[in-house]
C-alpha cells in the first residue's frame, strides 16, 4: 500500500497528535546501515519503514560528499535522515517536520545513532531564513493535498542550489507522473532514476531553465495531481 492513510484519531502530520504516545522500534536494513529507530503512535508509518521510504533509500544514489548541507523535508522519526548521516559522514543535515512528535523521535534516533552534532531537527518555521541546501531528500506528505505539496516543494526547490538535486519518492498512485510534471513546468529537469513496487525515485535538478510562452514552464495551470 502506498502513504498511509490519517488514522481516525488524526493526521500523521498534526503538530501535536492526539492519540496517546505508545513507544514501540523499528528496524531499518540497508546494505549498508542498519538503524532501530524509536517510533510512536501518530506519526508516520510508525509500525515498519514505509516501503517508498526503502525505495528511495535503495535505488538513490548516493548523497554528495564533504561539509554539504542536506534536508529531509518531512523527516518523520528519521529513517532518511540517519541514513544521510550515515552516507555522507561530515554533512550537516536538516531534518524538518511540522509534527512535534516525529521530531522528537528523529532527533532522539539520531543522538543514538551518534548523529546528534550533524542532525538537526526542527519545523518549518525555524529553518533559518538564508538556509540553502546541497542536496534535498524527501518521501514527501502528498496527503496534505496539492497545493500545500507544490508550496512546499516550492520553498524547498529555492533554497537549492543551482548544482544540487532534490531525490524524492512517490507512489504511481499518488500522483507522481504528475507531480514531475509540474515540476517541469517550474523549469527543472526530472529523471524518474528508478520504478519499483509502484514508487517512482525522481532526481530533480536545482537548476531552472529559461522559460518561453511555449515552454512548460510558461503553463499557467499545472496538471492536477490525480
Ligand atoms: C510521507 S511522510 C515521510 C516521513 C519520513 N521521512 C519517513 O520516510 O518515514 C511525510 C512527512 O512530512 C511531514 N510534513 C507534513 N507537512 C510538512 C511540512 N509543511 N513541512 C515539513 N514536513 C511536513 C509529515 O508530518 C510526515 O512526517
């Protein structure tokens, strides 16, 4: 199954969820990583790593290496995050959330992961106004709708650099033919660079080309998502 679905006792990316904390740990295999990330009731795919998440951590190459500033936009309880520790050991990696809760898990997994000086946690509201990226990493939140994702993706994208990529997943399903297309029409170049069990891995360049009237670029009205 693609993104889980808000559970009745509220959405995954609530602040503050309402449903009671029940501690319980994951675990995450990679070829080469392995975490037991702590996650909880209300946040994200708390009972296993979700499947795009493992996608986009299998099929992605790697993040660049040296003092580079990456994000994981929508970090849940960190399982991207760790692993962009983990690939690129002298990065500094923002891991950005509007849920309280999942923040608290990822910076909790990344202090026992011995991540705790290079991961930092916080919302959307406190990353620093002049921060620019190297590199951005997401299994975004399509469940909050389409024009909160584009605006999202959309402040993301600017704070890229011109040279950088942004690595995100999306299920077929859940619209991510479409959602390439309109970042196309933003001017970025899209690579699907992988297709698996319906997740489709999309490298997004940080540089936008020109636009003309006739360009997608120029269209005033974006497919819907479907
Ligand atoms: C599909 S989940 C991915 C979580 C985690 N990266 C993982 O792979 O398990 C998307 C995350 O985005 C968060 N989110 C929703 N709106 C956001 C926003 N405006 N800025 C940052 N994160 C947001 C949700 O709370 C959720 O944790």
């Amino acid at each position: 199954m693609p993104e889980p679905r808000p559970s009745p006792t509220g959405h995954y990316f609530s602040a503050n969820p309402e449903v009671a904390s029940n501690p319980s740990t994951v675990v995450l295999t990679l070829p080469d990583a392995r975490f037991e990330l702590t996650t909880d009731r209300g946040v994200f795919s708390s009972t296993k790593v979700d499947p795009g998440t493992r996608v986009l951590l299998l099929e992605a190459p790697p993040p660049p290496s040296g003092k580079v500033t990456l994000v994981d936009v929508g970090c849940g309880y960190g399982p991207i995050a760790l692993t962009l520790a983990r690939r690129s050991p002298e990065a500094t990696i923002w891991a950005v959330d509007v849920n309280e809760r999942a923040l608290e898990l990822c910076a909790e997994n990344a202090r026992r992961a011995g991540f705790a000086d290079r991961i930092r946690t916080c919302t959307p509201n406190e990353v620093p106004a002049d921060l620019t990226v190297d590199g951005i990493w997401s299994n975004p939140p399509i469940r909050i709708g389409k024009p909160a994702l584009q605006d999202l993706l959309a402040t993301w994208l600017d704070r890229l650099s011109i040279d950088g990529t942004a690595t995100l997943v999306v299920h077929k399903h859940l619209g991510a033919d479409s959602l390439a297309r309109w970042l196309q029409t933003r001017g970025h170049a899209v690579n699907r660079i992988a297709s698996r069990a319906g997740y489709r891995v999309l490298a997004v360049s940080g540089a936008v080309a020109p636009t003309t009237p006739t360009s997608p670029a120029a269209t005033q009205h974006p497919p819907e998502a479907s």
